[in-house]
C-alpha cells in the first residue's frame, strides 16, 4: 500500500482518560521508532498534564500526577491503551529543562509489534520523499502542522494538515521559534514539517514538535529537533521502560 502522506500515518489523534475513567485530554502527537517493537509517543508535555502546566512549575510534584492529570494514554487507530503512571512514578519522560525555557516536550514509551510508520523512517512514501535535512529552516521557510484542532479528525483518527511559514529563524532561539499558521488548541503536541517541492518530487523534513499559543491568533511555537531529541536519547537509553 503507498503511504501518500507518512506525516499523517505517523500521526493518529490521542486521548488521556482520568483515573476515574473520565476522558482528560484530546490531543495530537506522534510516532518515533526506537527498535524492533519499540517506539515513542512524541507530543507536548502540556498534553499529558494540562494546558498551561509546564514541567519547571511542577518540579519536585511528580509524585502526585497521577492524582490529579491524565492517568491512561488511548489510540484508536493504534489499538492502544496504556497506563501514563507505575503506582504514582510517571512511565513517560520530558526535558529536565534547567533554564526554565518552557521545553514542552514528552516522550510515551510503547511497544507496537504491527510496525506502523514512524516520523524518523527516511525514504520515498507514494507521492512523497521523507528526508531528514537539506531543507531551509529560516525564516519564510513552508511546511505544514499535523494535528486535530479542537479535536477535529478526517475519519476519525487521521490529521488535517495546516500550512504555514517559519516567522522566525531557529537560530535566534535554540530553544523554540514561532511559526506563522493556524494550528490551534488539539495540535499541541503535533509534528511540524518543512515541505518543498524539488522539481517533481515533494520533500518533507521534520522539524520540531508544535505548541499552541494563546497569546497571538496565528502563531504558534515550535520545540526544535535539539531538545526533542535529547528526551528521545534519554528514553531510550531506558530500555526497562518497555517492561
């Protein structure tokens, strides 16, 4: 089967469930595979807890998430339901963030033995090539954000891809850069793409993990590839999180 969109395989629509049952938190993110059976629930930290709840303003309350934020972590298109917390000790892993630079970000290990697609497999998917740079990430640079906003979905599970364009260069800020498009409360979480089109073939590359933004109506933040991947090493250096 062609994968005409890898981005939108690789990026089903999740939900947290309370410890009563009661539904948490519609959401977006994605797939990155480690090894084997062994893949990373990648989206925003906020997600998992709740908007506006970053992890350097919770330092040290960890042992009570459980109580009071998202307690299972649910994908219907993945067939997935697992629990977010051992006893009272989180499963998923974030950015220590020691500058207080608001680096929402969280990794969900799970094990998915159907090898779905993944945001980290290079190559020529249908109509589209997945590449891992070469693309201008600066300013005025396109792409699109992956994600469900206000919990939309196109049947059920699969993301509405939104355009937008780089308003400020990643460099400026090792930390995050804003993109200017509407992504929206739901896309948090989500991947962002650079696309580019090299005479007939469509290039995408990821970037970063988008963040919605409540205090201007277009812009959204962006966490670069930097910090996302220092929690992907940092999960995976872990293998005793997979059981």
């Amino acid at each position: 089967m062609d994968l005409i969109d890898p981005f939108a395989q690789a990026s089903p629509r999740f939900l947290t469930r309370l410890k009563s049952g009661e539904p948490h938190q519609v959401f977006s993110g994605f797939l990155y595979h480690v090894e084997g059976d062994h893949y990373l629930i990648l989206t925003a930290l906020h997600c998992l807890l709740r908007p506006g709840a970053f992890y350097f303003k919770n330092r040290g309350t960890e042992d009570n998430w459980s109580e009071i934020y998202g307690y299972t972590l649910e994908c219907e298109a993945l067939d997935l339901k697992v629990p977010l917390y051992d006893d009272k000790t989180p499963r998923f892993r974030w950015h220590p963030d020691p500058l207080n630079a608001s680096l929402d970000v969280a990794a969900v290990p799970v094990r998915l033995p159907a090898r779905p697609q993944a945001i980290n497999w290079a190559g020529r998917f249908g109509d589209y090539d997945v590449v891992t740079e070469g693309l201008p990430l600066t300013t005025g640079s396109a792409g699109m954000i992956y994600g469900f906003p206000g919990g939309a979905a196109i049947l059920k599970s699969a993301p509405i891809a939104r355009g937008f364009t780089l308003a400020s260069d990643y460099r400026i800020n090792p930390f995050a850069f804003h993109v200017d498009g509407i992504g929206g409360a739901g896309c948090s979480g989500g991947p962002v793409a650079l696309r580019a089109e090299r005479g007939d073939r469509t290039l995408l590359q990821w970037i970063g993990i988008y963040v919605a933004t409540y205090e201007a109506e277009r812009l959204g933040r962006c966490i670069p590839l930097g910090p996302v991947m220092e929690v992907v090493d940092a999960a995976a250096g872990e293998p005793a999180l997979w059981g």
